[in-house]
C-alpha cells in the first residue's frame, strides 16, 4: 500500500535551506498535505519562503536541533520528519569541529528521541557521499548519523517510529560548490582546479528531492538508499563551463578525497542493487521488520566510486542541466 503524505503532516528540518525549499516546492506541487511544518534556525530565510510560498498548509516554527525541548514541542502531532538540518561547509566543521558534533550527532539523537516519543510514523534522514570512509569531520558526523538512524529502529521496536536515510553525491550547482566557483571564475579567464584526476557524482536539487521523497514511500525501517546517478571528471566539468580558461591547479585541499564512494566494498555484502538504486540493509536488524525482495546481491568486493561508475555525466548534459537552473 502507498505511503500517502496528503493527508499527513510532514516537518522538513533545515525547512529554509536548498533542499528544504525545493522540497516544499515539489510537495505543494504534488498535493499538499494536510500540514508542512518549516522548521529552521533562521527568521529571515523563513520570512522570504513565506512570501515565495503562500499555500495555507505551511507553518513556519523557528528551532534548532541542538534544543531538545524544542524538538518535543515540534514534532507534537506530525507524522513524518524529512531531517535535512546539518552544518555541511567542510572548512567551516574543521574549524568548529563540536559545533558540527552538536548539529550533525547530538541534533540527530534529538530529532530521534522526539519522533519515537511523539509517535512520528517515518523520519527520512538525508546522507552524503562524505559519510562513506571519511576523511572530514563533517563526513565524519555524517556517518555517525548514519549509524544513529539505521539503529535508532532498534529502540522504536517493530511497530513504532521507522528511520531510514537517503545517501548521494554532490548537487549540481549548490551554493560553495564548485560549479558555481567555475562561473564565477571565467569571466577572470583563469579557473582554478585542485587536481586533475578529480572525480565527483552529480545530482540536481529537483533528483535529490524526489529520490527522498521516493525512498520515504518505500521504506521498511533501517536501510540506507543510495541512487545510480552519473559522474564527472572535474577537467570535464571545466571543459563544459569555461572551455577557452586557463587552468591553475591549486592542490588537493585538507579533508577531500580524489574520487568521491557511495557504497563502500564493506557495505556490499548487505546491499541489494535495484534497477535505480541500491538498499544498504542494516547489519544488525534487531528489530525484525520485512524483508526487501526482488534486488540482486553485489559482488563482495563491489564498490560504488566516482571513478568508475557506469555512469557518465556528458558535457551537453551539464550544460542542459545548468540551463535549467
């Protein structure tokens, strides 16, 4: 039977941010439901999306996630959390790494414990690519909150609150990544590269969006989705974007890895490879819910990288993505 949001009450956390509002905007277009809930930090991004949106199902609830008690009086009658609430800047999680802890780990036990203890039906937890072996702190909290709402079913119990996560890779054009860095850059007529051999998944807000809202319909309870998406070599990406510009290579920077992982050889034995995604299964499914049927099993040395996937993100393609932007 369909997962139905129209007549749910749903609570985007980090409601004001890219995905947040491209979020709201894919739902309203759907059919509302019967209430969405903006939960963010932010007074001014909140009073911008009310203008930008207008639908009579939306509230607007100003907390942080770090607040438990916040929290509890947020999630009183909803029935499903997309939690998309994170601090993301590599640099800036080096730099205040416990303030990364506090949102990207303590944050997460708080969005859990409120959603078991309110009677939320399903939490959806959005992942990165940077969770998978990290090298950052940031992928570093990443993975953690992984590792808490995989086993966070695991306290909820069989028939209470279900927690899954969507992992994938880098959104095309988001703000401080590198394409929009490229843009800015060509007009200068130099670009500047860190390493030649990068590579990088590609995904656009709207892909990213729908594939949560996907796996939200979809879930059991304690998988991590993973979408078959393309990837890009970064001389490509410049070749697309500013193809007379001279390039500066700059060196690979702290905390960033060659080609980027989205499923790991130890994560292959308990994942099962779908026509258009894979599902991580937990490893240690203490709590017993329905099995996934129909996927293939992976070889147990599979690994799922930026530099040999399947999967080719062509230079004419970017462009008609960008273009769409």
């Amino acid at each position: 039977m369909e997962f139905d949001l129209k007549g749910k009450t749903v609570l985007i956390t980090g409601g004001t941010g890219s995905f947040g509002k491209k979020c709201t905007e894919i739902l309203l277009q759907k059919g509302p439901p019967r209430k969405l809930i903006i939960l963010s930090r932010d007074e001014l991004k909140q009073y911008e999306m009310q203008q930008q949106f207008t639908d009579p199902c939306l509230r607007f609830f100003i907390a942080d996630v770090r607040d438990r008690d916040r929290m509890y009086r947020a999630m009183k009658g909803v029935n499903v959390v997309i939690h998309a609430a994170a601090l993301k800047q590599v640099p800036a999680c080096e730099y205040n790494p416990f303030e990364a802890v506090k949102t990207n780990i303590l944050g997460a036990v708080n969005v859990m414990d409120a959603a078991i203890d309110c009677g939320v039906e399903r939490v959806i937890a959005v992942s990165t690519d940077k969770a998978v072996n990290p090298i950052n702190l940031y992928g570093a909290t990443k993975l953690c909150a992984e590792k808490l709402f995989v086993q966070g079913n695991s306290y909820s119990g069989l028939g209470g609150t279900k927690f899954s996560c969507a992992r994938y890779g880098n959104v095309v054009a988001s703000r401080g990544s590198v394409i929009p860095l490229f843009m800015q850059q060509r007009s200068s007529g130099v670009i500047t590269v860190t390493d030649r051999r990068m590579t990088r998944f590609w995904v656009t807000l709207e892909q990213g969006v729908e594939f949560v809202l996907r796996c939200l319909q979809m879930m059991h309870g304690g998988e991590i989705f993973v979408p078959k998406i393309p990837s890009m070599g970064i001389m490509d990406v410049v070749a697309s974007i500013a193809p007379e510009c001279k390039v500066v290579f700059t060196g690979v920077r702290p905390g960033e890895k060659i080609h980027e992982v989205l499923i790991s050889p130890d994560e292959a034995p308990q994942t099962l490879e779908f026509p258009d995604m894979f599902v991580i299964q937990p490893a240690y499914p203490w709590w017993k819910r329905e099995n996934w049927n129909g996927g293939k099993q992976l070889p147990e040395d599979f690994k799922y990288s930026s530099d040999d996937s399947s999967e080719k993100l062509t230079s004419q393609q970017l462009r008609d993505l960008l273009g769409k932007l």
